[in-house]
C-alpha cells in the first residue's frame, strides 16, 4: 500500500494515522528487498527518516524487526512467524482435524477442543460439540498450560523441556490447580508414561477433560486435542476409555506435518 493508497483510506475506514505508517514500514520488505537501511525506507514511502526510524525503533523493540550489527540494516524478525503459523495451523492442520474432530465429539458426546502452544499459552484455533448443536467461534482464545489438560500435554511432549520460566508457586484458579513446580513437573512425567493428560478441574470448577498430544513429522508436538465436560463424567473408569476414543480417531493424522 502505497502513501496515495493511505490519503485514499484516510477519508473513509482508517481510524489510526500512525498504524497505516507502521504497517506500510513492514510492507517495504520483499523477498527480493529482504534487508533495507532507514533512508531506503523513506525513499520508499516518501516518509521523512525520523518518522521511519521511530516506527522501525518500536517493532525492533517488539521482535518484529531486526537490525544487522555489520551493515545497521533492518529484517523482519522471527517472531512475525508466529503469525504465519497460527494461519498455516488454521487453514491446513485445523482443516485436516476437523472431521475427526467432530468424530471424537459424537463417540464421546462431549466437547472437543483443538490447540497449540504459542507464548507458553494454549491457543485454541477449534471446538466441536456433538451432533448438529452451535460450534462455539473460539479461534484466538488463550489458557494457561500449566491448569488445562491441553496445555499440561503440550509441556509434557514439548523436545526443549525447558521448564526454568514456569514460576513457583503457580497461580491457582481452583483448589484443585497444581501450583507447585515440583509437584508439576511429576505430573508431566506421569503424562509422557501415559501419553495422555488429564485436568481434574484445575482450571474451572466442574469441568475436566482428558488430552492427547499430536505429533509433526520430525517427533515434536504440534499441538493438542481435549474432550471436556462435567467432572462427574469423568471418572477413573472412563478417562482411560476417553483417551483411547481419541487414539484411535487420531492415529491417521500422527506424523503428517
């Protein structure tokens, strides 16, 4: 988007002048202009330098953008992956999940829940419910690892297992929430022996649910898949046959990305 492009959305939706600078800032690199210095930039733009390097200044901050220490050009940082990857997982990985998704809602006729890790949270990018009842929109939604059985799995299988950033004690959202490290880190161990993880109203009263973690093509986990519902369901019989539900649903996708 160009500055005439800019004054065009000016006078109708753009609120916030200064986004429409920053994002067009983000705009200037290409794969065949992968690395640009401030001047480039405002040659581009027509912006003045102070302009550009205040926007180009915050995004480094934030990880956005990257300087190099040799040339002082700038790069687009890492952390904008992120964003490709939550889009990517949302139109290929939640794509391909969603029959069986809704195959584990209707043999256990309870809620499903897909997630991945992103931030050290859980970030939810699908549900299903059994039947034909309203998909709850939960694309965006984030919970703590540590007190949700989606989050718990993805700790657990996570290749890095570098728990040194989880705090202690943990905050606890119920009575039942594990907020020692110790005693969590024991929990993980016992989910990687089970390959399952379970959350015994840690994070919301009454409600449980029993998780499995899913695999890429190299080993690492990727993300996660729960069936939740009221706890008086979930009992010490019936988890293990929940888990096994899922398994066996889940078993064609294991290892396809």
């Amino acid at each position: 988007m160009g500055v005439s492009q800019e004054k065009g959305l000016m006078e109708t939706d753009v609120k916030v002048k200064s986004l429409v600078k920053a994002i067009q800032v983000l705009e200037c690199f290409t794969a065949e202009k992968p690395s640009l210095g401030i001047s480039e930039m405002a040659g581009i733009l027509g912006y003045n330098k102070t302009t550009i390097y205040n926007i180009v200044a915050t995004f480094t901050a934030l990880g956005y953008l990257v300087q190099d220490p040799v040339t002082q050009k700038y790069s687009l940082g890492l952390k904008l992956l992120h964003f490709g990857y939550i889009i990517n997982s949302r139109l290929t990985l939640s794509a391909v999940l969603e029959p069986d998704l809704q195959k584990i809602a209707d043999a256990t006729k309870e809620t499903v829940y897909f997630g991945i890790p992103y931030e050290e949270k859980v970030l939810y990018l699908d549900t299903k419910t059994p039947g034909v009842q309203f998909q709850r929109p939960i694309l965006g939604e984030k919970a703590p690892m540590y007190c949700t059985g989606l989050g718990k799995c993805l700790l657990a299988f996570r290749t890095d297992r570098r728990f040194s950033d989880i705090p202690d004690p943990l905050p606890a959202y119920t009575e039942n929430t594990i907020t020692d490290k110790t005693e969590l880190l024991k929990e993980l161990d016992e989910i990687r022996q089970r390959g399952y993880a379970v959350d015994h109203m840690e994070h919301e009263f009454g409600i449980s649910c029993v998780a499995v973690p899913l695999f890429g093509q190299t080993k690492e986990i990727i993300g996660a898949v729960s069936v939740s519902g009221p706890s008086l369901r979930f009992t010490a019989q019936t988890v293990p046959k929940l888990y096994r539900v899922m398994a066996d649903i889940l078993e064609e996708v294991q290892y396809i990305y």
